[in-house]
C-alpha cells in the first residue's frame, strides 16, 4: 500500500464518520419531531436536523466522492454540489426557522387579542 | 470498500425510516406552522438521501436537484411567514 491509498483510505473513512453522525442527528431529530409536546420545541428538533442532520451528511458524502474515484470530472462535480448545498443549507435553514417561528408567536398573539376583545 | 457500502445502505435505510416519520407528523400536525416545519425537515432529508443515492450508484447527476428543493424550502417559509404576518406576500 502506498501513501497515496493510504490518504484515499483515510479520507474514505472519515467521509464515513461523518455520515454515521448525521444519520444519528437525523433520527434523533425525526423522534424530536415527532414526540415533543409544542410548536417551539418542535422547531428546535427540525433545527438538529437541518444543521446536523444535513450539513454533516454533505461534507462527509463530498469525501466520499473524492475517495471513490479520485479527481475526475464526475466526482468534482458531486463535491462542488455537496459544498454548495451545506454551505447554502447552513445559511438558510436557521434563517427560515427564525422566519416561521416569529410569524407563529405574532399570529398567538393576535388570536389572544381578538380572544380577550371579544371576552370583554 | 465492501465495509462503506454496508455502512451506505443502513445509513439510507436510517434516512427512509426519518422520512415517514416526518409524514406522521405533517399528517397529524395541528397547526399550519407544525406542518410547515414537517415539510422543511422532510426537504432536507430528501436532499441527503438524493445525495446518498448518487454516491451508491456512482451516477452523481442523481444528485443534481439539491439545490433546488433548498431553495423551494426557503421560499415555503418565507410566503408562509409573510402571509400569516402581513396578509400578503409583498414586494
């Protein structure tokens, strides 16, 4: 085994660690999902699942691709997609998040507005 | 090599199994943001599983969608939250 098999190796392997992790985080948060009491606690388990569950999974299938077939035109192409979309997901999924859930309180809010006017 | 596609295929299967767990949720949710957030898991798991599938098939144009259904996820949130919060979508 020379050095460069061995760097492949290496590479392959934590390219594998990574997406171990991630489908961890990703089924942890589908159970948060699906078992937390409230709006709120549900968006912190969909969170766990955007930044861990799929940033991770990307970078690690980006090694993966680099250690299947080396550098050549298919896997550069799959490497770019997976840092490009990890990058984008990191960016805009706590962004969404934060969007929806500031929305949820605002629209609570009004329906008790309404509610107390009319117990009046 | 024989190890990483073992490890591959249950990670895939791990992947399957979240996906209908987000469906219950989007089925059973109460309100219209509970489905919403069920829709923005189940679109960033279904990024991770097209990605997965390219590298088990070695046909990386599989994977060529991703950035789409990112961008789809975040133009759901956004009209959602707008619509709720001002009645219209805006400029």
């Amino acid at each position: 085994m020379n050095s460069v098999d061995f760097l492949l190796l290496i590479v392959e392997f934590i390219g594998l660690a990574l997406v171990s992790l991630g489908a961890f985080f990703e089924i942890v948060a589908a159970i948060g999902v699906l078992r937390l009491p409230n709006f709120y606690t549900r968006v912190h388990a969909a969170t766990i699942g955007a930044v861990g569950g799929t940033v991770l999974p990307l970078i690690g299938i980006a090694f993966l691709a680099i250690s299947r077939h080396g550098v050549d035109p298919s896997s550069i192409y799959l490497v770019i997609l997976c840092i490009a979309s990890a990058v984008l997901i990191l960016v805009i999924a706590p962004t969404g998040s934060h969007v929806l859930m500031r929305s949820a309180y605002i629209y609570e809010k009004r329906r008790e507005k309404i509610e107390g006017g009319r117990g009046r | 090599m024989n190890v990483a596609r073992i490890v591959i295929e249950v990670v895939i299967l791990i992947y399957i199994g979240s996906l209908f767990l987000y469906i219950v949720r989007l089925i059973r949710g109460p309100t219209l943001f509970d489905k919403v957030i069920a829709v923005d898991a189940f679109s960033y798991d279904l990024m991770v599983f097209m990605a997965l599938i390219a590298i088990y098939t070695e046909n990386p144009y599989i994977a060529s969608p991703m950035i789409l259904v990112a961008l789809w996820t975040f133009a759901l949130d956004t009209y959602i939250s707008k619509i709720v919060e001002y009645g219209d979508i805006g400029e």
